[in-house]
C-alpha cells in the first residue's frame, strides 16, 4: 500500500515517465511531484485538460510589489528555501538538508573558503587578481 502506481502500472516513488526522472528514495519523488518542473511538464503534456479548467471561485488579489520583495527577501535569507552559496532554490527542507550535505555544495564551500584565504572575492575575475 505504500507503492503509488502511475496510470501505466510504474512505481510513482521511484521514476515519473512524464519528467523521464528516477528517483533515490520516496522523498525525493514527493518533492519532484510537488515541484515546478514537474507541473510544467505535466502542462505541456497537456493543454487541452487546461482550458477546460474551470476558473477558481475566489480569484487571488495581485500581490503588491512591497509584499512580493519583502517575500522574496525572506525566501533568501531562509537556508530551507535558498543557498546563497550555491543559488539553489529549494522546495522543502527536506530538499535543503539533501543539497547542503552533497558534492555541489561542498565543493563550492571549498571554493569560497580558498577564495577569501587569497583575498578574492568568488564574483571577481583572476585576471584582477594580478
């Protein structure tokens, strides 16, 4: 009962045949099923089912700008929805934790740290080094 099956009989936990992704462990498969390329593709598979959506029943008030830059700015300074380090993006913390333990962030982190030992910030180009 814990296996979720896809309409062709595929283990949802472990590959989405829409997105052509495999996946690690059920919590990875979650968190791609909850996330924008997913939603993206399952909208460009397809576009009919999407206008014969109805409207909602409450539309959404647009955000003002103030809200969505006091939003955004609180979305960087979270560790469990950005790596200011790597400028990942993160859906969940479980997604974090999984980022900041693997090889692309440590290996930047080992990059920052050889950077600020020869005085150079990681943006400047080397040849302002010399």
């Amino acid at each position: 009962d814990s296996k979720q099956e896809g309409s062709n009989g595929e283990d949802r936990n472990k590959c989405c045949p829409i997105c052509n992704m495999t996946f690690s462990s059920p919590a990875v498969a979650t968190s791609h099923y909850l996330g924008k390329t997913h939603a993206k593709n399952m909208k460009q598979q397809a576009p009919k089912a999407e206008e014969t959506v109805p409207p909602q029943k409450h539309p959404a008030a647009p955000p003002t700008s103030t809200a969505s830059s006091k939003e955004e700015n609180k979305d960087i300074t979270d560790p469990d929805k950005f790596c200011s380090l790597c400028h990942a993006t993160f859906n969940n913390p479980l997604m974090a934790k999984q980022h900041y333990v693997g090889k692309k962030h440590r290996k930047q982190e080992t990059k920052h740290k050889l950077m600020a030992h020869y005085g150079r910030t990681p943006d400047a180009p080397a040849s302002s080094f010399m």
